[in-house]
C-alpha cells in the first residue's frame, strides 16, 4: 500500500540537484554542451584548409574559435548571476549606449569602407544592439503590465523602438540583422500577451516592410533574384547557393564522411561561418542536416520552457527573447 500511495521517484545526481537548486535546467545545459561540441568539430573540420590560405596554419580559425567560445563561457557565467533588479536600472542607458554606437558606425564608415563595425571588425554594434533590445524591451515590457495590449500606450511605443534600432542597422545596411530584431521583437510582444489583432497587424505590416526594404537595397535585390532564379534554373542562382546545393547533392543521406567535403577546398565562400550547413550537409547528409535542425528546435522548446517556469515575468521574457535570438539567427 506505501508503495502504491507513495511510488518510487527518479534519482536524479547531486549535480543536477544542485543545478536545480541554482535555477539552473540541467538538461538545457546539457543540449548547449552538446551543440558547441558538435560546432567546434564541425569548425575545424570547415576550416581547416581555408585557415591555411590564410594563416598558412590549419588550426588559426579553430583556435580563434575556441578563444571566442571561452570569451562567451565566461561571459554567460557573468551574465547567469547579475541581478534582476540592476537590469531594471541600466536597461534604458544599455539601448541608448547601444544607439549611440549605431550612429557613431555611420558616421567613423562614412568615407565608404564597412559600415557596421569598429576596429576592424572585432566590434559590431547591431550584434550588441540586439542583446540590448532584448533586456530593454523585456524591461519595458514588464513596467507596462496589462496596459501593454493598449495601442497608444504599448502598441505605437513598440513600432518607435523596433522603427529606431531596425532603421540605423539597415543604413549600414544589413538586412538579416533588421530581420532577426523585427521578429525577436515581435514574439516578445507575443509572448508578453499581446492581442491577436495587434500581432496580426504588426505581421503584415512587417512582411510589406520587409518587401519594401528588400527592394530598397542592391544585394537584397540580387537576393531575391538570384533565390527566384535558383527555383526555376540552378545554373541561374547565385555561385554561392549553385556550390551550397552542389554540397547536399553530393552528401546524399549519410554524407561523404567527416572531413571529406570537397566544395570547402575554394569553392564555398567562407566554409566555416556562412556556409557551414552547407559543409554539414556534404559531410554528415541529410541525416546530419536533419540533426542540427532538430537540436535547435529542442533548444527553442527547453528554452522557452525554463524561460516559462521563470518566478518573475522580467526572467520569462528575457529567457524567451534570447531563445528567440538564438533560433531567428541560425534560420537567417
């Protein structure tokens, strides 16, 4: 009868207690730990011959990585115990900071080199721009209560914020990274409890946005053209998605092998970073592919869900809003 009224429950390890009790959720650390594994092998497989041309030394790329990895570790480790409260103060001189950057981009490139970072490159204000919009607007998001499904008073307020970050990242321009703030910002407002209307509203007036701003710039132009062309013709799309396809042709459902690709040795562009899936895809195959699709939709759910369980609207809408990014940012 004990038994029956009171059944034997999972042992879990002294560690993943120990996470718990932190606020921690084990299991989203573990998929995080297991999706940079993945990536580091996956770099330093994409990068190996390209690190050569370059540096005449296999692993320059790789070891950048790992130090760029060790920079975030540390800096999620920070992040992880900063106070709730001290985001609520700093939240409105973070965004400002980070708008005064934007401008200031502008105006250092205005001679005519790259318009989105400082020192050449190291630093770029729209990727800080948008873990500051992240903490603004869940801060502002959280002051606004109930009243936040208001038009005047959330709604309009919203559309000035995104309308002010999103215009000084496409004078620079980038497109992608408009794209990604718009719909981070977008599910935020959702999530935050916004009206159906007013989502339905901001989505179409985001998609004739977006079109317009598309047709505003010449490489988003060429974009759409060269995707367009690809549909109908591959020998009409551009050289990148003619060889990124030409890679998951070759890799078929298992793949060629680890460190096997062929279209990494010159003819991708920039193999590790923007054409790594592509790599992924000739290496690993479509199961390959389908695996890391499918670890980022386990990290948008376990993120959300711990984000959910948050004791303070604040921590809800800060964990969905970065889980947003995360996911918005490997889909662009």
């Amino acid at each position: 009868m004990t038994e029956t009224m009171f059944p034997p429950q999972p042992m879990e390890s002294s560690l993943t207690r120990r996470l718990r009790f932190l606020g921690f959720d084990p299991w989203l650390l573990l998929l995080v730990a297991v999706m940079i594994t993945f990536g580091l092998v996956m770099v330093y497989s994409a990068s190996w011959d390209v690190s050569w041309r370059l540096f005449q030394d296999p692993n320059a790329l790789f070891h950048r990585q790992v130090t760029n990895l060790a920079v975030g570790l540390a800096a999620m480790g920070v992040a992880a115990f900063i106070p709730l409260r001290l985001l609520r103060k700093y939240a409105l001189h973070l965004i400002v900071i980070c708008i005064l950057a934007l401008m200031a981009v502008l105006v250092v490139n205005a001679g005519g080199g790259p318009r989105r970072s400082f020192l050449g490159g190291s630093v770029q204000p729209s990727e800080l721009a948008k873990l500051a919009l992240i903490v603004y607007l869940a801060v502002w998001m959280e002051s606004k209560g109930e009243r936040l499904i208001e038009w005047g008073y959330g709604f309009l307020p919203l559309m000035v914020i995104i309308g002010i970050i999103g215009g000084l990242i496409m004078m620079q321009p980038d497109l992608s990274a408009v794209l990604t703030v718009a719909a981070v910002a977008l599910g935020m407002f959702f999530l935050a409890g916004a009206r159906p209307s007013q989502y339905a509203l901001v989505s179409l007036g985001s998609g004739v946005v977006g079109y317009i701003l598309v047709w505003l710039t010449s490489t988003g132009r060429q974009r759409w053209h060269d995707y367009l062309a690809g549909l109908v013709d591959i020998e009409e799309a551009s050289y990148h998605v003619q060889h990124s396809l030409q890679a998951f042709y070759s890799g078929g459902v298992i793949g060629r092998g680890l460190g096997a690709s062929r279209e990494k040795f010159g003819f991708l562009p920039a193999p590790h970073t923007d054409s790594i899936f592509a790599i992924i895809g000739e290496e690993l195959g479509l199961i390959g592919a389908l695996l890391v699709l499918s670890l980022f939709f386990l990290l948008l759910w376990r993120g959300f869900r711990s984000s959910l369980q948050s004791p303070e609207r604040l921590g809800m809408l800060l964990g969905t809003g970065v889980t947003f990014w995360i996911t918005v940012e490997a889909m662009v």
